[in-house]
C-alpha cells in the first residue's frame, strides 16, 4: 500500500513539479521576448526621432539658405534701383545754363577721350586684337546697336 500511495504521489508531485518549472520556462521566455520587443521598439523609435530631426535641421538650413538668397536679391534689386535713379538723375534739366551745359557735355566728352586712348593702344599694338579689345568691341556694338534696334522694338 505505501509503494501505491507513494506511486500516486509521486507521480502527482513529479507532474506539479515539473508544471511549476515549464510554467516558470514558459513565463522567462515570454518576458525575454517582451523585453527584446521592447528593445527593438525603442531603437526604432529613436531612428524615427534621428530622422525626424536631420529632416527638421534640414528645412531649417533651407529655409535660412533661402532668406539669405532673398535678402541678397532684394539687396542687389535696391542697387538696381540707385543706379537707374542715377543715371536719371544726370539727364534732368536743371534750369541753370552751366549745369545743363556740363551734364549733357560730359558723357560725349568722357566717351571720345576713351575712345581715342583705346584707339591709340590698338595703332600701338599694331592692331592686334586682345580679349579685353574684343570685349569693348562687343560691349560698344551692344550699347550703341543694340540700345538702338531695342528702342526700335518699342515704338
């Protein structure tokens, strides 16, 4: 009898024990791949926020680039500006006689005194034609030709 008796307990505690110790098996493994799912999550979460910021710190540089280049135009714009007002500004007509006389003379008389220096480098050298040479040329062609053919258009 005490052999049945311990037979039946035995195996009854053998199955509680061994219950108990896949049941303590079964709970670590759930928790280890709790906390590695946990893990995983904050490092993704942490490349989210990583990207998150280089995408912010990005717009920021662009946004600053871009007030830079407007900030630049506007500024280039107003010295636009001041020279048209300039250049407008020599042809008003003053009502003084000298005055007048000096800001309608002085623009033929600086551009034929050029002229004529730049005429004499070019009998000096021979009339061999230099980039800078080729450059007035152009630069001339356009103000004199162009300006004219362009006023044409706008008749």
């Amino acid at each position: 009898m005490f052999t049945a008796l311990f037979s039946f307990l035995g195996g009854s505690a053998f199955r509680l024990i061994f219950g108990a110790v896949m049941d303590f098996a079964n709970k670590k493994q759930e928790h280890d791949q709790e906390i590695a799912s946990q893990k995983l999550q904050s490092q993704l979460e942490e490349q989210r926020h990583n990207r998150d910021m280089a995408r912010i710190r990005m717009q920021s540089d662009l946004k600053v680039q871009e007030a830079k280049i407007m900030a630049d135009a506007a500024i280039s714009q107003r010295e636009m500006d001041a020279l048209l007002e300039a250049v407008r500004a020599t042809s008003v007509i003053t009502g003084v006689k000298w005055v007048d006389a000096w800001n309608q003379g002085i623009r033929p008389a600086g551009a034929t005194v050029s002229l004529l220096i730049w005429v004499s480098t070019m009998i000096a050298a021979g009339f061999v034609l230099r980039e800078f040479d080729e450059t007035l040329i152009a630069a001339f062609l356009g103000v004199f030709v162009g300006e004219r053919i362009h006023n044409g258009l706008r008749k």
